[in-house]
C-alpha cells in the first residue's frame, strides 16, 4: 500500500474519537460527582486543563517513529526509578507528603500533586518492549536457556518499580505493573514450559495465602506477623454489611449503582454518598446516574479501545511496536477491569482510578503518553498496515 504524504491521511482518526467520546463522559460525570464533593472545589476545570496538556503530550510522542522512541527508552526509565528513588528515601514534606497513609505524590508550585508510578507504567512498557525486542532479534535459535535468559531480564526489569513502588506503598500499582510484565512474557515467545510451573506456582501461593486470611487468619499472625488490621480490606470487600467502617465506600457504591436501575436517576441527581467519588470510584456515579444502559456504553466504549489497539498490534509489521500495544492493552485492561470490578464487589478495593475518566492528572497524563504511543505507530507505520504482502 503506498503511504500517503498527506500527515492528515495517516492519522488515527478512530482512536482520536474514542478519545473525544471519553472526554466527554469524564466531564459528565466528574461534574455530577463534584456537586456532592467535600470540599468543593472545580475538578471539571482541573480535568479539562488535565486533557489538554494530554493532547500536548501525545501530540510530542506522535513525532518520533518507533526507532527514535527505543532511542529514548533507557532515559525515560531511568527518569522513572529516579523519581521513585527520591519518592522511597525522602521524609514526609510539604513537597513529598503523604496522602491516604502513601508517599506516592511530589507537590509542586503551580502544578499540583504528580504521581511518577503513573508514568513509570509507560516507562516500564518501553523498556519491555525493547528488552523483548532486543533479544528476539539477536536469538535465532531459541532454546529453553535462552528463554530463562529474557524472563530474567524481564522480571528484573519489572522488580526496581515494584519494589519502590511497595515501598510507598501502592498495592494497586504493583498489580497493574504485574500485568503488564505477565503480558509481555506471553508475548515475547518464551516456552511454556517455563511459564506454567512459575505461574502456577504462584497462583498456588495467592490462593493459599487468600485461604489461611479468610479460615485461618490466626496463622499468619503468629507466623508472618501478619497485623489484624491488614486483613480489613479482604474481609470489607468478602462481606462488606458485617464491617461497616471499612466496608463503607463498598456498600455504598452498591447502593448507588443499584438505585440507578435500567436508565439512571439523572444528571447530578446523587442521593448516596461515597466517598472519593469523582476519582477511584466514578464508575458508581455513573450507574447511580445513568443506570445500566449508561453503564454499558462506558464499557463498550473500553472494548472499542482495546479492540483498535489489538487491531493495531495485528496490522504493524515492526515488533517492537507489537510489544508496546501489547503492554498498553494489559495497562488499560487491568486497570478497567479491576477499577470496575471493585465498584461491584467482583474485586477487593485497590484505588486504580478508570482511565480517560477518573479525575486525575498523573493518570490521565500517564494514559495519553500511551495513546501517544499508539498514534505514533499509525502515523509512522501506516504504509506497512493493511498490508496483502
């Protein structure tokens, strides 16, 4: 197929639509959420500002083609365990203060709070995608030595933001870190025969460990030092009606979704009160809001993305543009399914905003940066996809 010369012609209108439509429902719904806010204060305005420098970024990220980008991807993550770095050893401060019992934000004049771990997800996906790249492309015979060689490399990659990013600490972006190193290891071709026994192992692990919390709690007091405290979130989100301290926000995101019924109570017209409702918990004003049929707009919405970026990991011909929609679809596919998830009860709370919609800068700023990504495969690579050869 012959590239077109026109810049016009080579740009990814589908994703830019999405993207618009996203916008739309983030500001519907942060300004119904924001009426009910204590304090008030103009998170719409916030995120509209947020969007824009959004636009700024991806527009930075869509001028360089995929070779520049691997150029750039070792400063960009080191930039990254920098910042966790400095986040990991500083005393709480005016400009490294701790919020919600986590030191995970720097707190600059005129900006506001930035979360780095937002940006390292994108970071870390570069860097995977390179490393996986790198070696696919010097291995011409693989052999289960070759492969252990690369989940090595990819596992120490993935444990520097983890451990900095537990040290904050952040459970729910560790876990989302998690799945995109699980993603990239089922992409990168490394045998079966390795992944299995690792993976099973350590799902054996979590469900044992899940198991001794729920019957046998005792245990991992004696023995791990586990505290009683730690395992509120687990029984909050299991039986959220017989802790109602802990369980508050749970049981009232229910409340709230299932008074939307079919078609929703209407715009601004919240009666239940949950807390953090214009970030980690959106979703809920939403099906309190709009009911079910505006809920599911919002999640074919998220199909529609995911399935343009599988579209686009298919359609390009470079790998190493394959591995990074790879990382971006498990990024936003964790994220969505977990944030949503823990609004109805299906996952345990974490605090992973929804993307495109929660209001919050350092995450939207993070997810833009990988849509940039994205655009810049299509813009670059467009005169390889579609391709009959």
């Amino acid at each position: 197929m012959k590239r077109s010369s026109k810049p016009i012609d080579r740009f990814d209108w589908t994703l830019c639509l999405l993207l618009l439509l996203f916008f739309i429902v983030s500001c519907v719904a942060i300004y119904s959420a924001q009426q009910t806010a204590i304090p008030k204060d103009n998170y719409l305005f916030k995120q509209i500002r947020w969007y824009v420098i959004g636009v700024i970024i991806i527009a930075g990220f869509m001028y360089f083609d995929s070779e520049q980008i691997r150029k750039i991807t070792w400063g960009l993550y080191g930039f990254g365990i920098i910042l966790l770095f400095i986040l990991a050893v500083s005393p709480i401060t005016k400009f490294t203060p701790s919020i919600n019992n986590a030191q995970s934000w720097f707190k600059l004049p005129f900006i506001g709070t930035i979360q780095p771990s937002e940006f390292m997800k994108v970071f870390l996906i570069l860097a995977l995608a390179n490393i996986v790249f790198q070696h696919n492309e010097k291995t011409i015979i693989k052999t289960l030595k070759t492969d252990f060689y690369l989940l090595i490399k990819i596992g120490f990659i993935t444990f520097l933001p983890i451990v900095l990013v537990m040290c904050q600490p952040d459970l729910g972006t560790s876990l989302v870190i998690l799945a995109i190193m699980t993603g990239m290891i089922f992409a990168s071709g490394i045998s079966w025969r390795i992944i299995l026994p690792i993976y099973g192992m350590g799902a054996t692990i979590a469900g044992t460990i899940l198991y001794f919390v729920i019957w046998a709690p005792s245990i991992l007091e004696k023995y791990l030092h586990v505290m009683p405290y730690q395992f509120d979130r687990i029984y909050s989100w299991l039986d959220p009606a017989s802790n109602p301290t802990t369980g508050y926000q749970l049981l009232n995101s229910l409340k709230g979704i299932g008074s939307g019924l079919l078609t929703g109570n209407g715009l601004g017209d919240s009666k239940v009160h949950i807390p953090e409702n214009h970030t980690d918990f959106i979703f809920s004003v939403i099906g309190e809001e709009y009911g079910f049929i505006g809920s599911s707009i919002v999640v074919s919405l998220f199909f529609l993305l995911i399935y343009h970026l599988i579209k686009t990991a298919l359609d390009t011909t470079d790998s190493f543009n394959t591995y990074l929609c790879v990382g971006i679809i498990c990024m936003i596919t964790f994220h969505v399914f977990q944030n949503i998830g823990m609004t109805i009860q299906v996952l345990p709370i974490t605090g992973i905003p929804l993307p495109f919609i929660s209001y919050g800068g350092s995450s939207l700023m993070g997810n833009m940066m990988a849509m940039g990504l994205i655009f810049s495969i299509r813009f670059h690579h467009k005169s390889y996809m579609f391709s009959s050869e």
